[in-house]
C-alpha cells in the first residue's frame, strides 16, 4: 500500500512538471511570436511561421517551402533563458536568412542549400554576409547581445561554431559602429 502512494505522489508530481514546461514553452512561444510580428517588415516578410523542434547545429533555423512558406525553427533548450533584447537579435538573424531566401528562384534555393551542406567555405560567407544583413537593417546591438548569450550559455561545440562561421564579438562591434 505504502508504495502505491508513493507511486502516485510521484506520478502527480510527474504531472505538476510537465505543466509547468508546457506554460513555460507557451510563454515562450508567444514571446518569439510577438518579436517576429514586429520584425518581419524590416526584412520584406509578411508571413513567417515559428516551430520548436531540436535544431543539430545551434538554435535555431530558416526554412523556405514550396507550400508552407518561410519557417523558423526555435531550439527551446537552448533558447529558454535569453532576455527579450538578445532574442530579437537571434530573431533578425533568421529573418536575415529568409530575406536573402525570398530573392531566389525555387532552383537556386536547392543549389544554395546544397553548396551551404557540403561546403564550410560556403557556409561561413553565409553566415557572415547574414550577420551583415541584421547589422544593416539596425539590429547590431540586438545581434551582438544574442551572440553574447550564446557564448555564455552554449556548448563548446557551439562556441566553436560561433567562432568558425560568424562575425566576432568584436567584428559585430565595429560594423555597428559604423552603420
Ligand atoms: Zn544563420
């Protein structure tokens, strides 16, 4: 009988966690939706849909679809403790992303998607000439903010990717400066 009880006590408790994470993620979910809303314009989007998913290689992810249209993909985990500001830099990265996304024809996407998979050299020109988008639309401080957050919350594999593909702390300050 003892154990009963304890079984249900831990299984109540089971309960009280998970929803307490799923408040949390909705929160969450609607602070990234209203950030989005209120960025999209400054990179010619209208509609942006936001998905939370595991993402392999950072935080987060843009997606174009034939169907579906422009998608960003929030790592929860890795995103949880970043403050409005730090987000909103995060965010104007990914619409970044898409923005340079919305300029290609269907085929290009493809081949552009492939070159970014199998070429590092690629790979990193796209990440900085985004870095360099968000910094032209005015969002310097937001970026330099998120990649602070990073840097102090990521894995060391992420360090080392934020170190190989993307404008530096120091790169994002000057380019700032002089927008
Ligand atoms: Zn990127």
């Amino acid at each position: 009988m003892r154990y009963i009880i304890i079984l249900i006590q831990i299984f109540i408790f089971s309960l009280f966690i998970f929803s307490v994470n799923a408040n949390e993620i909705d929160d969450f979910s609607k602070q990234a939706g209203f950030i989005v809303e209120d960025l999209k314009g400054n990179f010619s989007l209208s509609n942006v849909e936001l998905k939370f998913a595991d993402v392999r290689d950072g935080s987060a992810e843009a997606k174009r679809y034939p169907f579906r249209g422009y998608v960003i993909v929030l790592d929860y985990s890795e995103l949880e403790n970043a403050s409005d500001f730090e987000l909103r830099g995060m965010m104007a990265h990914e619409l970044g992303h898409l923005e340079t996304y919305s300029r290609m024809s269907w085929l290009g996407l493809a081949g552009y998607a492939l070159h970014y998979e199998f070429s590092s050299k690629f790979r990193k020109e796209v990440e900085r000439e985004t870095d360099m988008i968000v910094i032209q639309h005015g969002f310097g401080e937001e970026l330099l903010a998120f990649r602070e957050y990073r840097l102090r919350t990521g894995s060391e594999k992420d360090k080392k990717i934020l170190g190989d593909y993307y404008l530096s702390l120091e790169e994002i300050k000057k380019l700032t400066e002089n927008a």
